[in-house]
C-alpha cells in the first residue's frame, strides 16, 4: 500500500456555521497531494496544510486541459460515524477518465486508500446538520513546462474537501428546465463521458443563458443529429413515462453517474422496469402532450435527485407532475440519502466507513 506522509496544521481554522454552508466555497484544513513523473511513476504522497499550488505558467493544464477531477461526499450519521458511498466507483471512474485523456492512473486499492485516509484526518469537517455532508474533489492534471501538445509526462493528483449544504437552493423541490436547442456539451467519441473540466467550459454558456431567464439548468440534446436527449445540466436525467423509467443509454458522450448507476439498481430491485434507450426531444413532446409523463429527475452525486418541475421547450413552459415531487423520485431520494447518511439499512454494501 502507498505510503502517505502526514503534516497537520498548526493553525487549524474554525468551523463554519452549519445553517449556511452554501456549495464549495468553504475549504477544510488539508489537501493531499501526490507527484508523478514517467520515471518514478507516483510518489510523494503527502497530507499537507491547504494551501495554493505552485505550477510552471506553460503547464499542460493550462493550455491543452490536461485535466480530470472526481466528485463524492462523506456523511455523518446519527451515530456519529463517517462514511463514503461507492467510493470505489469513484476511484474506476477516475482512471477511465485519466486513460481518455492520456493522464497517469492510479491503482484503484492505492486511490481508495488514499481517500480514506484523507477523510480520517478531515473527518471532524464533515457536519452534523440534516442534508450537509463533506464534499470530496479529487483532481488530476498534467504539469509539464512544455508549450507543445504531447502525451504526459508529469502529473500531480490532488484531493481537497469543502463542507456543503443543498446544491440547489430549491432543495428537494421541483427546478425548472430549459432545452438547450444550439450549444451541445459533447459528441460521441470526444470526451463527453469523461469527467474532465472541459466538458463543463462547454456547458458554460448555455447554462448562463438559462439562469437569465430564471431556469436552474439546461437540458442537452446530442452533439450530431441535435434530437436525442443526454443529460441535464451536470446531472444524468431520468423520466417515468407510463409507468416505465427511461434514462438515455451510454452512448459514449454521457458521463457514466454513479448516481445514476444507484438510482438505476435501486429502480429495479423496486420492480419497475428500467430502459437505457435513445430518447428523443419529440418522444418527450408527444409524453407531455399526452399527458403520460408522468415524472422527470436528474441525479448527480452533488444533488442526489433533483425533480423536474417545468420545461421550457423554445419558449413555451410544460408543468410536469403539477410541478410537484413525484413518487417515484420521492422515493428515490429518501432510499439514496437513508443510505448515505445511515438512516436505513444498507443492503448493496455501497457504504464505506471511515475510521
């Protein structure tokens, strides 16, 4: 196993105040970081006091976006324990991503390893409050002084934390969704189904379109014939429609959610029937006019589950569910979060504790 160097701070910070914690803006004590050369492979593993990075201005970050991060929280339960959820998930998700961006990989034993020693050294950051947890960036980049596009030779990996609250302001309740019908965020064979900061540069500007006109986030249609729809916002998207879940499959440009891995497994141990198909924005139109869409959520690691209340489709405004909280989603919801934070039994073994 890695061997991991640990250096605690000796000017620890106060902790935040629980009832406005926000999303990534508060930062805990520490950071790890860890080098990598094409010579030495990884090494330098260290837990160190959080401070800014030193890097050369012509890195390979910064001008080919050599670049990938990861995204998981840890929850503290009632009592009193901190634990992961599928942080293995993570880990392989991080390397596929890695391997599509031609960056180093970590072995997957090491990576775990890695992040749970992080969280026990980090663990008191993680709140107390109902619906805070810890949230979890590991991130990974190349560094070589080299302003030429080449394969990587440098890297550095590194995790930080920020306590968190409510990705949405809206909470559990229902957000508004307009269709993205110009910009696309990915084609297939591109790095669509990659986490890496691009993909989310690209989304940019539709998002800000959306939020200016009062929306929460875009819904993206596909890169090449512009009809079939991939994901909402920074989330997977799923839809009950007459009494069947749709979620559009991994066709190579849809970032593969653990979330939506979980929410997919939990759906049908529940007995409803699950299709990871191509569906289009006029399947979609025909559900809403005929009044057999019945539900509509995105699920990201940020949000768990986030319903679809409106969308905005060319202008014109579609309520779904009444713009209430289906049941379905509902219960998708209480069954993730039980787990995460401990509330109910975890038959998947998803949960991982920390000591």
């Amino acid at each position: 196993m890695i061997d991991i160097k640990i250096e605690l701070t000796k000017n620890p910070k106060q902790k935040p105040d629980e009832s406005n914690l926000g999303f990534g803006k508060i930062f805990t004590d520490h950071m790890f970081v860890m080098d990598y050369s094409k010579e030495k492979g990884w090494y330098d593993a260290k837990i160190v006091p959080f401070e800014n990075l030193s890097l050369h201005p012509a890195a390979t970050v910064f001008h080919y976006g050599a670049e990938i991060f990861e995204g998981l929280k840890a929850y503290r339960t009632k009592n009193n324990e901190v634990q992961l959820f599928r942080p293995m998930e993570n880990m392989r998700r991080l390397n596929r991503s890695a391997e599509r961006l031609c960056l180093p990989t970590i072995p997957e034993e090491d990576a775990l390893h890695i992040l749970k020693t992080f969280v026990s050294i980090e663990k008191d950051w993680t709140p107390h409050s109902e619906g805070t947890s810890l949230y979890l960036r590991p991130f990974l980049f190349g560094c070589d002084p080299f302003l030429g596009v080449h394969s990587v030779n440098t890297a550095k990996y590194v995790i930080i934390a920020s306590p968190v609250g409510s990705y949405y302001k809206e909470g559990i309740n229902p957000v508004t969704i307009m269709i993205e019908t110009e910009d696309v965020r990915a084609v297939r064979g591109g790095t669509g189904e990659a986490k890496c900061g691009g993909n989310y540069a690209a989304s940019t500007r539709a998002g800000e379109k959306a939020e200016k006109k009062g929306y929460s986030q875009v819904l993206w249609l596909d890169g090449v014939e512009r009809k079939y729809i991939e994901e909402v916002g920074a989330m997977n998207v799923m839809f009950k429609v007459n009494g069947e879940i749709v979620t559009p499959k991994l066709t190579g440009s849809i970032l593969p959610g653990i979330t939506r891995k979980s929410c997919i497994e939990v759906l049908r141990d529940k007995g409803y029937t699950v299709n990871e198909r191509l569906f289009s924005i006029d399947e979609l139109m025909e559900a809403i006019e005929k009044g057999t869409l019945e539900e509509a959520w995105g699920c990201g690691t940020a949000a768990v589950v986030s319903p679809i209340g409106h969308f905005d489709i060319n202008g014109k405004i579609y309520e779904i569910n009444g713009g209430k909280i289906g049941e379905v989603t509902q219960d998708l919801y209480d069954t993730l979060t039980g787990i995460q934070w401990g509330k109910i039994e975890d038959k998947y073994n998803w949960i991982c504790k920390i000591d």
